[in-house]
C-alpha cells in the first residue's frame, strides 16, 4: 500500500518543480482515482499493521518519493539510447554501495581455495 504512493509523489514533485505536463485537475483525479482503487483492492486489512514498524514504513515511503523522482527525472532521457541511463544508473548504485558492502561484509582476507568458483574471479 506504502508503495503505491509513487504517482501521487510524482505529480507534487512535479507540481513543485514546475513541470507543465503535471498541472491540472485532470492529473490529480487520475491519481486519486488510482489510489483509491488500491485501496479497495487491497483493502482495510492491510492498515491493521501500520505504525509498528516505523522505521521500515518510512523506508518503503522514502523508496515511494524516490520512485516518484525518477519518474521525473527520467523524462529527460527520452533522445538517449535507453542502455546509456541504464548503465550509468548501475555503475553509480555501484559506487555508492561498494564502500559499504566493504565495511558490511569484510571480506575474507585468505584467498580462495583451488576449486572455488570465485577463484576465476581473482
């Protein structure tokens, strides 16, 4: 349920930022009309929980707001071959999440043994 909050943060995101192709009340009520059937899919059961895990709650939100941005932030792409901000998407969740998958995980500081699949990798 957290997680269909991406289009209604896409349409503020896009309203604050000034994007022309987000005004209007036609937008709005689409969003609306959205959620509300989400709701009625999912139905009243599923905000039974909501409130006892704050903190993984507020994380799948945050993921929603992000969803939201990239939605926006994707339009600009539109001339680019399609691999281009796909790569460049990897290699920079690569680089951000390599430093701390390194203090995490601490990997082994013994090499491999012979008949390891990961030996090929060293």
């Amino acid at each position: 349920m957290l997680n269909a909050l991406s289009p209604v943060f896409a349409y503020i995101m896009g309203r604050m930022l000034g994007a022309p192709e987000t005004a209007g009340w036609v937008r709005l009520l689409g969003v609306t009309l959205g959620l509300s059937g989400i709701a009625l899919i999912v139905g009243a059961t599923a905000l039974h929980g909501l409130g006892d895990q704050v903190l993984a709650q507020l994380a799948i939100v945050l993921a929603s707001v992000c969803y939201g941005g990239a939605a926006l932030f994707g339009r600009q792409f539109n001339r680019l071959d399609p691999m281009l901000p796909a790569t460049g998407s990897l290699l920079c969740g690569a680089a951000v999440l390599m430093p701390l998958s390194m203090a995490v995980d601490r990997p082994s500081p013994r090499p491999p043994e012979r008949n390891t699949p990961t030996r090929v990798l060293r």
